[in-house]
C-alpha cells in the first residue's frame, strides 16, 4: 500500500507546464500585438479583415472584386468631414480613452429590452475593430476589440486614430475610406467636401450598403440635419 502512493505522488502533474505554456503564448502576443500597433501608428494599413470579406461574398454572388480606397493624409481631410464623423459617431472622441461609457451603458439597456441592437462604440473601438479584427459580435471579438482599442489609445494620437478611422471604414458597396467616398457619390476629393456632403456621407455610416447619399431617405435627411446641428455645436476639433 505503502509502495503504491508513493509512485502516485511521484506522478508528474500537467499544470505547471501547461500554465507555463500559456505564459509564454500570452508574453508573445502582448509583445506581437504591441508591435503590430506601433507599426500602423507610422505605416498605413494596406487591407483590413472587412474588405477580404467583402469581397469573399462577392465572388459567392459572382460579382467582381471592388476594394475602391486612396488614403488620405490626415491635414488633407476636409475638417468638415473630420468634425461630421466625430458629430455622428463619437462626439467625446477627444475627451475619453478609448471607451464611452455612458454609451455603452445606454446601448445594453436598449438591447435589453429588445430593442434594435446597437453597440454603443467611440471611434476608437471601431477603427481597432476594422483594422486589427474580424466582423463578428462574440464576446471574444469584443474583449480582442477592447484590448486593441487601449493599445492605440496608448500608442497612437488621436490625429491618427481619426486618420486611420476615415480612410479604412466602410462608406458603400465596396467603398472605403472618405477619398473614395467622395469620389463615388460628389465627384470630388474629400480635402474639398462642404458640411452637408461631409454630414450626409456620416449619416449612412450605421449600414452603408443599405443607405446611400446618392439616393438618401427623409430619415438619411434627418440624420444629415441633426449631424450638422451637432457640428455647429462642435464647432472646431481641437487637437
């Protein structure tokens, strides 16, 4: 009997290696995730997980590949288009780090109560989710998005988060970015969009393939006409 705990307590046990492991796996994706961060705060990301499958489901429906997009520097946006995002997405943007709060709370109790779903997210959250992450509403993704989005908050300025936000996001049917959103819908580049055009472009961000400035609706309209009240209110971003 004696014998036979003793070769039991001698068994090797599988927890210390396999924290060990994990360890060494989340030391390498801090490190690679912090790396990968501070490269974009310099180099313009060249495609985003949306865009690959944007145009998956187009080859599922037999339409071409489309990816239209020309980045723009940050001082070569429009301020108008710059202040219509903020106005419509994320009037704090410049105040918190990364997360809206009272949004966040406002927006679970709205889908509480089952309401239509909304995701209360600044500007911050969704340029990390459009330029780190996949499309998807798991609570995986999400605790990705709000790890990423504290990383760029750290590591980026806001001139930058708002840069990469307006020239990754998409603005159509295969249209991405403010340079090509003007281009499709005013013929124009977005250095020169006046406040309606900026404000109607923001207005269809929400579901930008379901609505569109070419052909908006009278709630497209309202939501135009509350964006530029709001940029009025704004008034000038100060970086």
């Amino acid at each position: 009997m004696a014998k036979r705990k003793s070769a039991t307590a001698k068994k090797p046990s599988l927890i210390k290696p396999i924290a060990m492991l994990a360890a060494k796996v989340l030391l390498w994706f801090v490190a690679f995730s912090v790396l990968w961060v501070l490269a974009y705060r310099f180099i313009n990301p060249p495609i985003t997980a949306l865009m690959i499958q944007r145009n998956w489901e187009r080859k599922a429906n037999d339409k071409p590949a489309k990816a239209e997009r020309k980045w723009v520097d940050f001082e070569d946006i429009s301020d108008n288009m710059k202040r219509a995002a903020v106005s419509a997405e994320d009037q704090l943007f410049l105040k918190h780090m990364g997360f809206d709060l009272k949004a966040i709370e406002k927006a679970y109790a709205n889908n509480a109560k089952g309401k239509k779903i909304k995701g209360g997210s600044t500007i911050s959250q969704q340029t990390a989710k459009n330029v780190f992450l996949w499309p998807g509403r798991s609570y995986i993704r999400k605790g990705f998005e709000a790890y990423f989005t504290l990383l760029i908050e750290l590591l980026w300025s806001k001139e930058r988060i708002l840069e990469v936000y307006l020239n990754v996001i998409e603005m159509g049917d295969g249209i991405y970015g403010a340079e090509a959103a003007a281009q499709a819908y005013y013929g124009k580049s977005c250095t020169n969009l006046r406040r309606g055009e900026a404000a109607l472009i923001a207005a269809c961000f929400p579901n930008p393939r379901k609505w569109s400035p070419k052909k908006p609706t009278s709630y497209i309209r309202h939501r135009q006409y509350l964006i530029m009240r709001n940029m009025r209110r704004l008034g000038p971003l100060d970086f």
